[in-house]
C-alpha cells in the first residue's frame, strides 16, 4: 500500500472548515464584547442619574425654605400680587423658579430621568408651580413676552412644562390631595 502525499493540489474543504471555525469563533467573541458593551452603557446610565439625583436632592433640601416661604404665602394670601407680596417672599420666588427652571430643563431633555424626578419631588415641583404660576406669567410681561408658554413665553418655561408633565402622569388621587391642600 503507497500513500501519497500530494501537495500541490489544494484541499479547499478543509480550508472552508477552519475559516468557518474561525468566524464562528471571532462572531462568538464579538457578541460576547456587545453584551458586556450594553451592560457597561447602563451600569455607566445608572450612575450618571444616580450622580444627578444626588446633585438634586441636595438642591431641592437646599430650596425646601424658600419653597416653603413661596407656598406658605400663597396658601394664605392666594396667587401673587404685587401688592401682596414683600420682598423676601419675591426673592425667595425668584431663587426657587430658577433652580427648578434648570431642574425643569434637565428633566424635559432627558439629562435626568423624568420618572425618577418625578417620584421623588413631583408633587412639591408641582404645588411650587402652582404657587409662583402667576408671579411667572406676571415676570413674562414684564419682560414683553407672551404669558403662556404656547403662545411663545419663554421665561421659565422648562419649569412650567415640567409642572404640566408632573401634573399629567402623577396618580390622579394625588393631584386631587394637593389641589385641595392649596385652595385650587
């Protein structure tokens, strides 16, 4: 029996077997690498709104005096007047409405999570809105632009629109409980 080794001609069946042991492999390989890219871009998300809602939390305890100084004014001498409210009442009006403006136009463009926001402070942001809306739509005139916000008011608008986001998706109860809680 002779065995002959011929090495000029070219077994293209064995060739076509590695190459698709290789590609299965490099697919495999690759798969595994957008796996574990996907699970990197949401543990980095979740941080990223974790280091934001912190940011925020301290924010909002920072505000909470003069968001109580803004609505308790407003539960007793009902929407602003200029005739109505001194001093330090419009000047807490004015820090509250231009943090929460920022706050405002994070949320709506999706630099923090609306939901978690939400949740946390909703119904404060909400009842805030309430309590400044007019002192907000009075500044708007003030400054020669529409009132409302459709019509192309632009001052505070991230925080107007925010407060109708929470106003829309908040449980219904809720918004009930804290109309109540502010004559509306």
């Amino acid at each position: 029996m002779c065995i002959s080794n011929e090495l000029y001609t070219l077994n293209w069946s064995g060739i076509q077997a590695v190459i698709a042991f290789f590609s299965t492999l490099l697919t495999a390989v690759l798969l595994v690498g957008l796996w574990q890219g996907k699970k990197t871009l949401k543990e980095s998300r979740n941080t990223r709104d974790a280091d934001i809602l912190r940011w925020t939390m301290d924010l909002m305890s920072d505000l909470k005096n003069d968001i109580k100084i803004v609505t308790d004014e407003y539960k007793v001498k009902g929407p602003y007047n200029k005739k109505k409210w001194d001093n330090s009442v419009t000047k807490a009006a004015q820090n509250v409405s231009v943090q929460l403006q920022r706050i405002g136009y994070m949320a709506n463009n999706d630099l923090i999570s609306k939901e978690h926001f939400k949740n946390l402070w909703g119904p404060m942001y909400l009842s805030t809105w309430w309590a400044l809306e007019e002192w907000v739509k009075q500044k708007r005139e003030i400054l020669d632009e529409p009132r409302e916000i459709k019509d192309g008011g632009f001052s505070r608008a991230y925080f107007e629109e925010y407060a109708l986001f929470c106003e829309q998706s908040l449980p219904e109860q809720l918004i009930k409980n804290e109309k109540k809680r502010f004559n509306r």
